[in-house]
C-alpha cells in the first residue's frame, strides 16, 4: 500500500475515534425556580367530567337584591391641600415619630456606632472582609475598621466630600452602581452589610444578585431596609406628623404644601414598592439562605385607618403595619 494511502487511513481513523477533548471548564451550580412558583405532583383526574350539553339543575329565580349602600364606608373625598393641613394640625402634639434624629456630623457619628454595634453583635464584623453597600458619608465603613479591625469597603452611587479624610489602609470607598457594573471580584466578602438603602435601589433583584457573586461561601449579609406599605415610607416625618402621607396624597399636593410653606419641594421621597413578600421570593430566588429576620412596627392607629378605609383598606394591613424590616442571610457553602 503506498504511503498516501496509508495517511488517508490515519487520519480517517482520527476523525471516526476522535481525539480527547480538554475537560470542560465546570459549569455553575443551577439556579433554583423562583420562590412558591415549583408545582407539586399532578392533580389526579376527575371521572365524571361535565359538558355543555350534560343536563343542569338550577336554582330557583330569586328577587334582586337592593343596592347596598356603601357610602359611609367608602365616600368621595378629597385627598388635597386642605386635608393634609388639617390632618398635620391634628397630629402636631402625637407625631408619628416624636423624636427624629439629627443629620449633624456628632448624630451621624453617634448613629454610625450604634449601627455598627447592632450589625456586629448579630454577624460578628470583626477581623473580617466586610462591604457596606449604600455607605453614605461613609462613617460606618470607618468604624467598622478601626474599632473591629476588619478590611471595611464602602461603596455609594455618589460620592461624599468625607470619603477622603475617612478613607485609609484599612478603609476603602468606591463610586458605583452595583447594579450596572459589579466592581468587586467574585467570593470577596464575608460580610456585606446594608442599612436602609434598598428600599430607594431601582432594581433590588438585581443587586441582591450581585451581592450573592461577591459574598464569599459561608458568608453572611446583614440587611435592613424600610418597607414602602408601611406609615413612615414617605420619610418626611420630621415636618409630616401622621401616618401613611405617601398612600393619601400626591407629590403635587405636597409639593404644593412644601410651596405655601417657603421649602423646595420634594413629595415623599423616591421608594420602591416591595413588601417583604418581594423580598422574601427575592431571596429565594437568588439563593440566599434566610438565617433571621424580624420587623419593626409602629403604634397602630385604628381610628385613622377606619377615617381613611377608603384608600387604606385597599392595602393589606400586615403590610401596612410592617415599617421596617431586618434579616440576615447566608450564602451557602
């Protein structure tokens, strides 16, 4: 046999048997089906199926009922400028938060250590890689290097005049938007903590997302966050003294009482519309492991929900008594 002959046979014997490929580089883990939404086994079938031309009973023609009047129950009314004025005279001496905290640089300082503390005593932020997300001015990130000796990362969408006289060898801040571009490593942190941020974030699935790729396995992510249905979501309860203002009138009629009152007007601030039921699927959804979790509720004032049935009753009351909520959650190992 000639020699061609021979290399066509080699080569053709290659090609049949196939050469070993290189490994597969490993593929993530699958990502589970979101929260409530796996079905369970199939329904078992129903024997005596009914048709349109099957034979029916049906019940005896009764009169109509009468309107039934619901006014008092749900009236007209107008949710305007004279209203709300009317409402804040009535709770100026029983405001809904009697004691707001300053923004002063010794409040902010001062709430920066009893956050820390908090957060600390329930995932133990010492010695640790830690990420705050939504830092701020920064202050918390600062503490938590100096006082629990931890390599602390702060990152903000804005950046604050502060960063640079806080940030250091151990202390570090970041401009950036999580959600359109991670800038951290995959499995850098052991703690990632958040306070009151989320519920002002545009995309919160998202970010939980990437906050799931940059914790590391076994670590632990601290997050509380004021929820939308709740009495102080509007977050102007330093100069708005009863409850729910965002779910009873517009931003142009606040901003229109802000107007007559000589402030630049700015409605109720800017949150996002999640329950904890959101979050909770969120949660699931992503992949976290749900360690703890807890809420933080107001006084319930009956009276004026019973006044305000009308638009109150259209939300569910454990949402709106539910102002904030705290969880802690693990990334599993």
């Amino acid at each position: 046999m000639d020699r061609g002959g021979q290399l066509i046979r080699r080569i053709a014997r290659r090609l049949v048997r196939g050469r070993r490929l290189a490994p597969e580089p490993p593929r993530p883990a699958p990502r589970r089906k979101p929260y409530g939404t796996v079905p369970g086994p199939p329904l078992p079938p129903v024997e005596n199926t009914l048709s349109p031309d099957d034979p029916w009973i049906h019940p005896p023609v009764a009169p109509t009922p009468g309107h039934v009047d619901l006014t008092d129950r749900v009236r007209p009314r107008s949710y305007d400028l004279e209203l709300l004025e009317q409402l804040n005279e009535e709770y100026r001496d029983k405001p809904l938060v009697a004691a707001p905290r300053e923004f002063s640089e010794e409040a902010l300082a001062a709430d920066a250590q009893r956050r820390v503390r908090w957060a600390h005593n329930m995932v133990d932020l010492s010695n640790q890689t830690v990420l705050e997300v939504g830092c701020g001015g920064g202050y918390e990130t600062w503490s938590i290097a100096h006082n629990l000796g931890s390599d602390a990362y702060g990152v903000d969408i804005t950046a604050q005049e502060s960063w640079s006289q806080l940030e250091g060898e151990r202390v570090h801040f970041a401009e950036a938007d999580l959600t359109e571009k991670n800038i951290y490593e995959e499995n850098t942190f052991d703690r990632i903590i958040s306070y009151t941020v989320w519920e002002h974030v545009v995309h919160p699935h998202k970010l939980l997302e990437e906050t799931y790729k940059i914790l590391k396995p076994g670590g632990l992510q601290w997050l509380r966050a004021n929820l939308w249905a709740g009495p102080r979501a509007s977050h102007r309860y330093r100069d708005i003294y009863f409850p729910w203002p965002h779910h009873l009138f517009s931003d142009d009629v606040i901003n229109e009482w802000d107007r007559k009152n000589g402030r630049e007007p700015e409605g109720s601030w800017w949150v996002n519309k999640l329950t904890w039921n959101h979050y909770e699927r969120y949660i699931h959804d992503v992949g976290f492991r749900l360690r703890k979790v807890q809420f933080q509720t107001c006084e319930w004032d009956e009276e004026f929900y019973q006044r305000f049935h009308d638009i109150l009753g259209r939300i569910p009351r454990t949402d709106l008594e539910r102002d904030f909520f705290l969880c802690v959650l693990e990334k599993p190992a």
